[in-house]
C-alpha cells in the first residue's frame, strides 16, 4: 500500500504535510537550514527525510508518494518512494491500480 501525501488527498493531516515539506525542502517553517546544520556535523543532510521515510516502513507501508518542493514556480512535481522489494513492483503502480490514499 502506498501513502498518498499530496495536497490532492483531504484527509491527510496538516502536521504531516508540513513535516514531508520541511524534510523536502530542508528547512523549517521559520527558515532554518537543517540539513546545512546536519552536514557541519558530518551527519547526512537527508536524515530528517529516512527518519520520516523509515516510520512508514514500520508501519509496512511499501511506499510514499510526497510534493517535491524543488521545481520552478507554477511547475510542481511529486516523488514517488518505494521501499525495499517492492521495487520491483513499480510497474504495477504506474498503472494505477496499487495506489491509496492515507487514511487518518
């Protein structure tokens, strides 16, 4: 099962969101640059992403689908995460039919 946690799916909570788009983009609602932070201390600059990434394969999901925060203005894009031997199922889920939004 895939978590959909796009602004397209209306039950997922705020909190989440924003959790997924400060770990996208690297910096808090405030402005602070936490993965420059986590580089001083040689500790890598996505580790804020796997940590969120790893509590979803916890929980078994087989992937996240998450905004990605770095395109050009009025050009959004999403990732696609898929976790462990799930992989090589991806072809399956292009198609649509393996895709769910996360429920509360």
């Amino acid at each position: 099962m895939l978590a959909d946690l796009s602004s397209n799916n209306s039950s997922l909570h705020n909190n989440l969101a924003l959790a997924f788009d400060m770990a996208e983009s690297g910096r808090t609602s405030a402005g602070y640059c936490f993965e420059k932070e986590l580089e001083k201390h040689n500790k890598s600059m996505y580790l804020v992403s796997q940590l969120l990434s790893s509590l979803f394969k916890k929980y078994e999901w087989d992937g996240i689908y998450i905004p990605g925060v770095h395109g050009e203005q009025g050009h959004h894009y999403h990732n696609l995460v898929i976790f462990g031997t799930k992989v090589n199922e991806w072809e399956a889920w292009a198609n649509g039919s393996y895709f769910q939004k996360l429920k509360k």
